[in-house]
C-alpha cells in the first residue's frame, strides 16, 4: 500500500498536470508509486519518458518547509550532471503550492527485487558503480543519506547501475536544526527502511551534523549495500522480517553481519571490505576505509593467488594477533580465539600445502592476543604475519578488532611484538562464529604473502636486504 492516502494522490495528480501544461505540455502521465511525503508519476512530453515526482503540499508548509526548499535546491545543482550512474535531474521547481522533481525514468528492476539474482561475477562491477555515484556527491559536498537497494535500480544484464531518490540529500555544511536524521512521519515500514541501512551514530545521532558523519555515513551505507549483493539477501533481513522497530535498531546498534550463506572462498577481500564500511565505530570505521579499496576490479581471490605463486616458487613468513579478555568472558573469548586460530591455520596449510613449512603461535598479553604465522621458504628468510584481537567493552563486549602485520625477517630472528607495526583490518564477533572470520583472515595474510614471495623472488643476490621489510595488502607492493 502506498504512503499517501488515495485521496491525497489524486490531488497530487491534478497539480502534476497543471504543472505539466504550464511547462510545455504533456503526451500521457501514469501513477507508478507514492511514499510518505511524495507520489511518483510516468510522464511522456515531447517524446521523452520521464519520472515526475510530486510532493504532498503539507511538506512546504510551515516549519518544514525551509528544510524542503534546501534538500530541493540541492537537487537542483545536479541537473545536468556528468554521472552515469547517478539518476539525471531535469527540473526540480516549487509550483502549485508544492514541489515538482522531473528526472530520468528508469526501467530497470529496483536492487531489492533482484538481490538473489546478482550473479558473483557482477558485484565488483556494480558497487564501483555505486561508488562512482556517491564519490561523484562528495565532490559536489553533498551527502545522499538514504543509499539502500530500494534507492538502487540495475539492469537486466546486471552490468549497470543507477543511484535514485535524492529526495533527503544535503550539503555537507547545511546547518539545519529541523533536518532529522530518519525520515519516519509515523509510520513503521519507513522507518524500518531507513533505519536498516542507517550507522549507528546516525540512527540515534550520536555525532554533530559535520563531514565526518557523512563520510562515515557513506562508507556504511555502500559497504551495506556490498554486503546484499554478496550474500543475496539484505542487511538485517530477519529483525526487518519481525517489523520491530526496537530490534531493528538492536540490530544496527550491536550485531555484527556475516557471509554464512555465501561461498566461503569467493568474492572474500569483498567480504573484509564489507566488514570493515560496517565497523559500529565511526572513527574505526574512517580510519580502516578509503575509496581507493573499492578498487577491486580484477582482483584475485587471496587464497586462490597463493596456491597458483607456489606452484612457479617457495617462500613465506606468518601472522600474529591479540586481545584483552575481561573476567566474566575470558572463557567464551578463549574458545573463539582458539577456534579462529585453528581455522586460520587449516585454511592457510590447505592452500599451501607440503610446498611452504607453516608454524602457528600464540602469545597472550593483558589487553590482546596475538596469533604469529611463520611460512618458511628455502630461503634464509622467512615471512612472519602476525594477526592480533583487541576486545571491546561495554555492549561491544563479544566483538573484536583485529589488526595485521606482515614482515620479511632473518630466520635467525626471534619474534619481538614490540617492533611490530598493527594495521587495523576489521571487526570480528564471537556471535557470528570463528569459520567465516577465519577464512577473511587466511585471505588478508595470504596477498601478503604473495607479495612477499614475488620480491624474495626478485632480488636475488641482494635478499638479505629484505630483512625487516613490512608486506602490505597491495598486489606487487614494493613500498616499505
């Protein structure tokens, strides 16, 4: 059932057609679908099929109406943009006592009707699309704030994207006291929708209206949006189901997703780049994410890389983690850890085989646990990849951060944690189970150990020169 009473839709209707007349004229318009602020209408003028988008009146009266005019005045700085797969604008006027946006009609299938259909092969594809979109937005200072596969639309074929619905955008620097964060107008479906792909600081507005809400906002919004179209069903689908606004925002505010109906060995630096845009904390969040990680086109899967290197050469070194475990969960932490160690294990000796000797250890300390991968090469060098866990507090009790390092060192070396440099990576939670959260850390430690064999490879009679050389994520890094 749509938003608007039907009564309000036909009012909408006369206003559109004076509004259409008054503007050039008009072939044929068709009711397609209405909201709660606004109906949407299929217009053929001058033989072009375009979406007009009316507004209920009520919203452009009183003290909202100052809100609407700004969200309409954005929309009217993008008409005529360059971006393919941002929705063009044609006009966006106030009229009739209300507001007209007409904008390019779109055929193709909303995302969320077509999620379990998204074949793997196109989800790098399309979400650079989406990114493309929202970077597009950025650089205008502008913030989209309600990206969801509702807002998306995708082709048959499912090799292009259009980013809709710039209905509740804004500047970045807009200072709006009026400008809510969700757009409910009490009624429980629509908030649903708004708050299931809502951040937590912005679901319950726990940040100031500044660039860094909206950054983070964009992160989380797109990595939700990877994560439907890898797991082929949406975000928070089963709190969603029950339509409990309260568990809905449990949900935001406290469960972690997960891949646990999608292929353990596909699409995996997707996956971690998904976990990571979902980090619950917005400065954890900004500090794992940048839009250059989108850059997954053509990428290879991690586990996959490293069976195909060590089949040409041999050589590698492990990884290390870590973790502060509280009193009343030391042990369910304990468990998880040694399940998620184990797993990484098993996932790593199975990629590499009798071909590169692995040796896992595991060293505890008052606030983190660390887990040290040496692959040993033939080489007087060995690859040491350390992965460490740090707990959080609070409600966030039974999730963890983890962190990696990847160093080439001499095989004479001892494992010193104090010379070791931890870059963040993404969150993990005991909840969601060790299996997944291993297989993404087997695929985050195995590029880097690609990376180390190819310049162990290489440098010949200057090998030694690579002791206490740091091994990054990037393919073919040579950067220290």
């Amino acid at each position: 059932m749509p938003g608007l009473d039907s009564q309000t839709i036909e009012d909408l209707t006369e206003r559109a057609k004076r509004f259409l007349n008054q503007s050039g004229g008009y072939e044929d318009i068709s009711f397609i679908d209405a909201g709660g602020s606004a109906a949407v209408f299929r217009v053929i003028r001058k033989g072009r099929t375009s979406a007009l988008k009316v507004f209920d009146p009520k919203f452009f009266s009183g003290s909202r109406g100052a809100s609407e005019r700004r969200r309409l005045e954005v929309q009217r700085k993008l008409i005529g943009h360059s971006c393919d797969s941002l929705v063009q604008t044609f006009c966006a006027e106030e009229a009739e006592n209300t507001a007209f946006v007409e904008m390019e009609f779109i055929e193709w299938p909303q995302l969320a009707k077509c999620l379990v259909n998204i074949p793997d092969k196109s989800v790098v594809l399309l979400i650079g699309q989406l990114v493309e979109a929202v970077r597009y937005l950025e650089e205008k200072n502008i913030v989209h704030r309600d990206i969801k596969p509702e807002n998306i639309h995708v082709s048959d074929d499912f090799k292009h994207l259009k980013l809709l619905d710039l209905g509740v955008s804004r500047e970045f620097d807009s200072l709006d006291e009026n400008d809510a964060a969700i757009t409910d107008d009490a009624q429980r479906r629509p908030f649903l929708a708004t708050a299931q792909y809502s951040s937590p600081e912005y679901l319950f507005r726990l940040d100031q209206p500044t660039s860094k809400l909206w950054k983070g906002l964009n992160f989380y919004q797109v990595g939700a949006v990877l994560h439907d179209l890898i797991n082929k069903e949406p975000l928070f689908g089963y709190e969603i189901s029950l339509e409990n606004r309260w568990l809905v925002a449990r949900a935001v505010l406290t469960k972690l997703p997960s891949f646990t109906t999608a292929e353990s060995d596909t699409l995996s630096k997707a996956k971690a780049l998904a976990l990571r845009c979902l980090c619950k904390d917005i400065d954890t969040r900004l500090a794992l994410v940048s839009w250059e990680d989108f850059n997954l086109e053509g990428s290879t899967d991690p586990l996959s890389a490293l069976k195909g290197r060590l089949s040409r050469t041999t050589v590698i070194q492990g990884a290390e983690r870590a973790r502060s475990l509280t009193e009343k969960l030391n042990f369910e932490r304990i468990q998880f850890l040694n399940s998620l160690f184990g797993n990484v294990r098993a996932e790593l000796i199975e990629a590499c085989g009798t071909q590169l000797p692995l040796e896992m250890v595991i060293s505890c300390e008052n606030t983190f646990t660390e887990a040290h991968f040496t692959f040993s090469p033939e080489f007087d060098l060995n690859l040491r990849c350390s992965i460490r866990v740090e707990w959080q507090s609070g409600i966030h009790e039974k999730t963890a951060l983890v962190s990696l390092s990847a160093q080439i060192a001499a095989k004479s070396k001892t494992i010193d944690s104090n010379s070791i440099t931890f870059n963040p990576v993404f969150e993990i939670s005991i909840n969601e189970g060790a299996s997944n959260s291993a297989v993404l850390i087997a695929s985050e430690i195995s590029l880097r150990v690609v990376n180390a064999l190819d310049l162990m490879e290489t440098a010949g009679e200057q090998i030694m020169q690579l002791d206490g050389f740091e091994i990054s994520n990037k393919e073919n890094s040579n950067e220290n």
